[in-house]
C-alpha cells in the first residue's frame, strides 16, 4: 500500500511538471468549480479595463444601467502566476464596492492562456478564481455570494499564438449571475 501511495504521488508531481511545458493544445471542454474562500495573493498581475467591459450585458435597453456595466471585470496575470498586484487589487476593490450596492450572485471565472496541459491550466485558472474571490471576500463581500469556476485555456479571449494574445488570455473575470 505504502508503495502504491509513493507511485501516485510521484506520478502526480511529473503529471504537473510535464504540464509546465509551453505545448499548445485547443481543444472544447468545460471547467471546473468550487466555493470560494482563504487568504489573499500578493503579486504578478496586471488589470483589465474598470467600468468598460462589457457595459449592456445586464442590461436589455442598452442604457448601461446592469451591474456588469459597473465594475471594471477583468484581472490579468503574468505567466504561470495566480498572485494578484496592487493594480490587480484596486480592480477588485472597485468591484467589491460596487457589489455592496447589490445582493447578487457572483461567479469569478479563471482563465489561462494555450500554453501546457488542459488539466494543468484547469488547476492554475482555479487558482486565479480563488484569488480573486478571496480578495473580494476580505473587502467584505459575503462568500456565499461568489462561486469560482476554471476554464483554463478552453474560453480565450483572443484568439492567437503570440505573447499579446496569451497575456490577454491570463485573467480572472468577474461576472454577475
């Protein structure tokens, strides 16, 4: 037994450094998900746009009156990271006064670029769900509000095969359910 729990382990920690190799490899799936909750990552990220992204998704007549057009959704990370700068942090700080104002429910979507395995990507977009979401936890935001799902590289934002495109694709998103 003792033996088979050694094979496993090892197996498992060449599974995840294999998965570090930058192969790419589209393909559809879905993601995985989990509740959010924990502490608060300190640095490697860069932010998307607060209050422009998608601006009428909530909102039928287009006046930009929904919730998604009132925060600023999307946190970007550097390669193979999921820890939050203080750019990252403003983003979600502005997201969390916003979501004071409601009581809805949020999902906080991760995301990875094309680069390494399907499963790897799977376990680093979680990663970045679950640091976003804890940072939206510690300013306050009730964690049964939030779900965290990883898509891992299966919903890229750009399509393309180049540094710009797989920096834009490393993100974590915010989007009101």
């Amino acid at each position: 037994m003792k033996r088979l729990v050694t094979i496993f382990i090892t197996v498992l920690f060449l599974g995840t450094l294999a998965g570090c190799g930058a192969v790419p490899n589209e393909g559809p799936g879905d993601g995985t998900s989990s509740q959010a909750g924990g502490g608060v990552g300190g640095d490697g990220s860069s932010v998307g746009r607060p209050g422009g992204y998608g601006s009428n998704l909530d909102d039928p007549n287009g006046t930009g009156g929904g919730m998604r057009g009132e925060m600023g959704r999307l946190v970007h990370f550097d390669f193979n990271s999921a820890m939050l700068t203080g750019e990252a942090e403003e983003v979600l700080a502005y997201n969390a006064r916003q979501l004071s104002k409601t009581s809805g429910r949020i999902q906080v979507e991760g995301h990875c670029d094309e680069r390494g395995t399907r499963e790897y990507n799977l376990a680093l977009g979680q990663q970045r769900a679950d640091a976003a979401a804890r940072y939206l936890i510690s300013q306050g935001i009730d964690a049964s509000r939030i779900k965290t799902i990883s898509y891992g590289k299966e919903r890229p934002l750009v399509r393309g095969h180049e540094d710009q495109s797989w920096a834009q694709n490393r993100r974590a998103e915010v989007v009101p359910q």
